[in-house]
C-alpha cells in the first residue's frame, strides 16, 4: 500500500532533494511549504504542494483531513545562527512557537510518526570530540536553543500521547542533486560564498574569526552530502514505519574541515584564486563541531557515500549551471 508522507519545508534545499528520494522509493509526497525561505520550482512537478504555515491550523487540519498522512518528516525552520543572534524572537516565534502549534494540530489528528530535521548546535561547545549522541546539549545559540527546545517537545509528546519520532542532529550539508543546489538568500553558507568569489559576484571571501583554538585559527566544521543527508530521513522514516521507537542520531562523515580548508578545496576544483578578508569572530560560532555518525551506521545501516571533494564539486557543477541532473524515471511518471 503506498503511504503518504507530509513534509513540511519540502521547497527547501534539503527538503526538496528528501522529497525526490520518497518519490523514487514509491512513497506518495504532500509538501508544506510556506516559501518564505523555499522555492516552488525546486517542489518536483506532479507532487501535491500546499503553500501555508504550519501553525495554520485550518489548512493543517484541513489537509490532514484530506490525505491519509503515515509519517510527517518536519524541515520547516530558520536555520542562520548569525541571524538567530541578531533576531532571537523571529527564531522563537517560528521554530518554537509555530512548532508547537504544529505538534497540537498532529496530536489532534492522531499522527503518530515525525521525523525532526535537527542540528549540531543544539550541543554547543561539546565537551569531547567526535560528538556523540551522550554528549551534553548546551547550545550557545538561539538557533541551537530552539532546536533543543523542540527536541523536548516531541519528548514529552511521546511520553504523553505517544507520538514516535526520530531527531536527526546533522552537521553542515553540502553538495547538490537533481539539479537542485544551496540558494539562500541571503547567502550565509560557506560553500556557496566561496563560489560567489570564483563566479566573480564577489570581490573577497570573509573570514569571520582566526583566532579559534583550531589547527588554523579557523573553526573546523563537519560536513555531509545532501544526498547522504536525505538517505538518512528516509532510513529513519522506514525504522518508524516499522514499529521502531524514539530515537536520535548524529550525522555527519565524522572528519572536520576548517574554513581555510574549505576554501582551499574551493580553489583547487574552481581553479580561481579567493582572495580573503579577515573579520572578528561571528557569536555563537564554537571552534570545532565534528561528529560521530556511528550510532545511526549500527542501527539503521546508514553510510555516507560521498566524501568532501564530491561535495564540493557537485556543488560548483550547480553554481555554473554546467549541470542540470535529469529526474528519475518515478518524478517523470507523476508528471
């Protein structure tokens, strides 16, 4: 029997390459999406979409009502720590408040599955490297903290209404697939800024701190491949559909790159120089973030298949627009 699956932030750079996975495995897809940060060209053609909010209850419940929802896999948030530190109440109001309000609708609709798209930040500054899932969670962020928060939320659910979930704490995504890559706007994200410098849109790449206690002064971040990234929602959403329990997983290829590696790499598959500026520290960054994705590798088989280099080059592959990758023959069949 095909299930369908509610994912919420499905016109997002992740949520959208998940949504293509579920499609290929013969999942049906509804996307929630209210485009304030998705785009509805990067929603596959023939899936259901729904632009609206996920704290609005009508068209929640609405829909909800409508299809016969298995599983919810929830991407909906703000992800920029800089602007969580600048904004901290845009980041409550839409990753706490708007959450809660989502979790009640569910609730009311005896939706039992979810699937919680969380983060790295929520540890903070870790006390040991690799992290592992013991490690304590102190975020240093309001990012970090409202994912956190939500991440108790769907404990206490759990406890009380019995709503199984699976948190997935992953650590910087890269890369590009189905023709679909990283376009923030603004752009905040490493990768895609060094390109920006290589495609000659900017003039210098910034540094923002190298005074970290790391090898180069530079913060030194874990990173994992979009597509990695959405093989592991969908190993997850199999382990519920299967009568698994709540759990929670680190992602990421357990190595970290510091930003001046990163630029490095950048340089040498672009070919074009970066030239760098030096600024002070950004708040709420901790030096290292490096993961260990061990746990998820025994309980759910998962293993990365793509190593930083292909990250990367998929990545610029995207940003020239050298390569639009087809769609598998399940996306062209609900055309």
């Amino acid at each position: 029997m095909e299930k369908t699956i509610l994912v919420t932030g499905g016109a997002g750079y992740i949520g959208s390459i998940t949504v293509r996975r579920l499609l290929e495995e013969g999942y049906n897809v509804i996307v929630l999406d209210n485009l304030s940060r998705g785009h509805i060209e990067s929603v596959p053609a023939g899936v259901e979409f729904i632009e609206g909010d996920i704290a609005d209850e009508e068209k929640v419940e609405s829909l909800l009502k409508k299809y016969s929802i298995s599983s919810v896999i929830h991407f909906a948030a703000y992800a920029y720590v800089g602007e969580s530190v600048e904004n901290p109440s845009l980041y409550f109001e839409n990753n706490i408040k708007k959450g809660l309000i989502f979790l009640e609708i569910l609730k009311r609709n005896n939706i039992k599955k979810i699937i919680f798209s969380s983060s790295c930040a929520t540890y903070g500054i870790p006390e040991s490297i690799p992290i592992t899932e013991k490690e304590k969670q102190k975020p240093i962020n309001p990012y970090g903290l409202t994912k956190l928060l939500f991440e108790k939320a769907l404990q206490s659910y759990d406890e009380s209404f019995g709503l199984k979930y699976v948190i997935v704490r992953y650590f910087n995504a890269a890369g590009a697939a189905y023709g679909i890559g990283e376009d923030h706007q603004p752009e905040t994200h490493l990768i895609p800024l060094v390109f920006q410098v290589a495609l000659g849109k900017a003039e210098y790449m910034q540094i923002n701190g190298v005074d970290y206690p790391t090898e180069d002064g530079t913060c030194v971040r874990d990173y994992i491949h979009v597509l990695d990234l959405a093989e592991a929602h969908l190993l997850a959403l199999e382990y519920l559909e299967n009568g698994g329990v709540s759990e929670e997983f680190n992602l990421g290829l357990g190595k970290g790159y510091s930003v001046r590696q990163i630029i490095d790499l950048c340089q040498e598959i672009t070919s074009h120089p970066i030239p760098i500026k030096i600024s002070k520290r950004r708040t709420g960054d901790p030096a290292y973030l490096v993961a260990s994705a061990e746990k998820i590798k025994k309980e759910l088989g998962w293993q990365a298949k793509y190593a930083m280099k292909d990250m990367i080059q998929s990545a610029w592959d995207w940003h020239r627009g050298d390569v639009l990758l087809e769609m598998k023959s399940v996306e062209k069949g609900k055309k």
